[in-house]
C-alpha cells in the first residue's frame, strides 16, 4: 500500500512502535507491513499507541475503549429497536 | 484494532431505516465519507431509503481557487521550488496546470507533507522553497508545527488552509438547498472538537453527527440524525469517539493559535467566506511566501479569474448537483484529463464517482 502525496485530508491508523523525544519523531506500524518516521509534536503519546497519521504527523490518539464503547451502542440501539 | 465491517449490522441498519419511510437530504463536507458513501454503495441504499447524501465543499484541493494556483505557477516561473501535495499540481490554472510547468521543466515537487518540503529547502541553501499549504484544520498543525520550528530563511508557505464550521454557515445562509442534518469531518473534529459546530444546531435547528470512515460509522450516522429529526433535538453527537474528544486536540489546537490568525478568504464556487481561512501572524512574515516574493505575484491581486469553461466544480460544491449532472462528467472530462479540480482530486466528488463508476 503506498501512503502517498495526494491524500490531503485522510488520515490512517498506525501503532507507535519506536519513540525519539529528542526531535518530536516515531516509527508507527501501519500493521501491513509498512513502516514510517512520524513526527508527534502534536500528540502526547506512548509505545503501543494506536494512532492517526496525517501528512506526516501523528494528529490523535486512537482510544481502543471507545472503539468498543461504539459498537457497543450501536449493538444496543439496535437491540432496542427489534425490541419495539 | 478496529472491526467496524459488520455486514448484518449494517443491513440492520439500512432495513430499519427504510421502514420509517422518509424523505430527507443530509450533507458531508469530506472526500472520505463521499469514498465510504460511494465505494460500499451507502449512497445507493441511502437513496432507496429515502436518503440524500451530498458532498458539500469537502474537499480542500477543490476549494482552493484558480488565483492560489496561479499564485505557485507565478512562483514557479520565477525560479521557486514549488512543492505541494500531489492532487494539487494536477489542479488546472486558467492556462495550464504546475504538471505542465514541471514538463516544461519547472521545479515542481509533489510532497508527502511540509516536513518533506523543509528538507528539500535545507539540502538546497541556493534555492528558494515555497511549499502550497493546502487543507483544512486536519492539516493546519502540521504546517504549523513545522514553522514553529524555524525551518530555513530559504523556506516559506503560501498559505491556502481554510477552516470548516463558517463555511458551512455559508452554505447554509446561501438558502440555495435544503439541509435536514449535517454528517462532519471526523479528521477535521479530531482537531477542533465538537463546540465549533454547535451554533449552527443552536441557529438553525440542524442536527450534526461527526462521524468515522467505516460503512458501519456512516450509516450510524445517518441512523442517529434521524433520530434527532424524530425528537426534534438538534446537537452535535460525536460517534467518532474513539477519535474525536470533545475539546478537540487542544495541544494542535495551541501550535495552530500560536502561527496563525483567523481571515477571510475565497473559496472555489463561493463568495468570500468571513473567518474561514488562515494567515500567519506577522511574527512569522519570513515564511510568508505572499509577503516574501510580493512583487513576483503582484499582477495577480486585481486580476478576475475565470472557471473553467463548462466546468461545474461551483455548484457541485456548494451541493447543487451531482458529478452525473454535470455535461462534461465522462465526456470530456476525466481522471486523466481532468477539467475541473473534483475530478482531479482524490477526495473530489467526480474523481470518486468515476472511480466506482464500474461498481454499479
């Protein structure tokens, strides 16, 4: 997959596997078996994080409880409505 | 990390949207959701059900205007190395596009982002480097992390970020089509939050739902906008809480504050639209490509600037008809050899129209 220049406003998930404080970098995983430098002057973060990659730099975290928080409701609103 | 791809949660959805028998129009300003909306085929159940999915102006190379681009080709002709994402070299000019600069063999580099373009300006101290800052609020930290840096006296912007929530205002205070709820950028949100967008429920009795990329996270949306009609409730509700939090990203927020102020700008197919674009403050001129090289592009500020001709890139982004409806979409123009900047960009509404062409 290449992560290329045309893409202005995608952004896609990636795990922090490498910190270098010294000037604000990582190396995220984007779980294909690509690998990049990223900058994360934008994000306080840690080893094993999930995050979003954009244009070279980390913008948020991806926060896996909230993820399952979602499906969750999802799978009860709907639970809800056959319910009905 | 991630399994949003539930087929039976999804027909679940689409089936009990269909029984509430309704007739609604909702619009996204993103060329992601369009991509989800088209590529799944949302767009087509959705208008079974009674639903109308439009793509406003989400789409930042589509809204950068005809005068930004000949801006960089001014620049180019003038020597610059010109670097920008990679849809916007493409972005035809009044003329002739940066592509066909860079075949006339003009210094035109596509870049992955401002950080790749510093680099460029650092291994050429001899040269100067103007980078085409390109993008909404998903985009803006990052340029302005990178000056908050102090990249080299060879390096500067042309700045072209703009900013969402009054842009939609406009669209809305155009009265030009009808909105019956709001679907917003999840990217953009994860930077500005969810309070930006809450004057516009509270004014105008819209309901919005920021909303993630999956099929599952737009057909939720759509599925929670309608609940809010029904209740008669308008709000912002987040459903892309595994990435959006409420106040935003606050640290991108404070290095955006920190480089740029508020200004209004022009966008592609609109008026100019008051406090929906970026400059940087003066205390940042030396990287102000509009500033620096002044005289390079000083014919260009009275000149008026034509669309292309036929091309109807303006009402598409102001929502008014879809890339079908459009005389020149698949005629003459194409991904290949595009007319107008939708059908150039990867987030433009024809590009993406074109590209699932053969899925239906």
């Amino acid at each position: 997959m290449i992560y290329n220049q045309k893409i202005v406003c995608l952004a896609i998930p990636g795990k922090i596997i490498k910190i270098d404080d010294k000037d604000d970098s990582a190396t995220v995983d984007y779980g294909d078996g690509t690998k990049r430098m990223i900058n994360i002057s934008l994000v306080d973060v840690k080893i094993g994080d999930y995050v979003l990659v954009h244009a070279g730099f980390a913008i948020e975290k991806l926060d896996e409880v909230e993820a399952q928080k979602t499906l969750d409701l999802f799978r009860e609103m709907l639970s809800d409505l056959e319910g009905k | 990390m991630f399994s949003l791809n539930d087929n039976k949660l999804a027909h679940e959805i689409v089936s009990n949207i269909k029984k509430k028998k309704i007739n609604l129009k909702f619009m996204h300003v993103c060329g992601t959701h369009q991509d989800t909306l088209v590529k799944h085929g949302l767009d087509f159940f959705l208008k079974d059900c009674g639903i109308e999915i439009g793509q406003g102006p989400g789409c930042p190379v589509c809204v950068t205007t005809p005068k930004e681009i000949e801006e960089m080709i001014f620049l180019a002709k003038n020597g610059k190395i010109v670097t920008t994402f990679g849809d916007m070299i493409r972005v035809p000019g009044e003329k002739k596009s940066l592509q066909n600069l860079k075949t006339e063999g003009y210094d035109i580099r596509t870049v992955y982002g401002i950080e790749d373009a510093v680099l460029i300006a650092k291994s050429n101290p001899d040269k100067e480097i103007v980078f085409m800052a390109v993008g909404f609020e998903t985009t803006a930290p990052t340029t302005a992390s990178a000056i908050l840096k102090n990249p080299p006296e060879n390096f500067s912007i042309l700045c072209c970020h703009r900013t969402i929530p009054f842009a939609l205002k406009t669209i809305i205070d155009m009265g030009e089509l009808k909105i019956d709820g709001l679907i917003e950028p999840g990217h953009v949100s994860t930077i500005i939050g969810i309070e930006p967008y809450e004057f516009i429920s509270r004014e105008y009795n819209i309901p919005q739902v920021i909303a993630g990329f999956e099929p599952i996270d737009i057909l939720m949306g759509v599925w929670m906008l309608i609940i809010q009609i029904e209740q008669n409730s308008p709000f912002v509700q987040n459903e892309y809480s595994r990435a959006v939090k409420r106040d935003g990203n606050i640290k991108a927020q404070k290095v955006m504050n920190k480089v740029f102020e508020v200004c209004d700008v022009k966008w592609r197919g609109f008026p100019i639209i008051p406090k929906s674009g970026l400059v940087l403050k003066n205390d940042f001129d030396q990287y102000d490509s509009r500033k620096k090289f002044e005289d390079d592009i000083i014919d260009l500020q009275n000149y008026k600037f034509k669309e292309p001709k036929g091309c109807r890139c303006g009402e598409l982004l102001r929502g008014l008809i879809s890339p079908r409806e459009c005389p020149l979409f698949g005629v003459k123009c194409f991904p290949d050899n595009p007319i107008g900047p939708c059908m150039v960009s990867i987030e433009g509404s024809c590009n993406i129209e074109f590209k699932y062409l053969k899925n239906k």
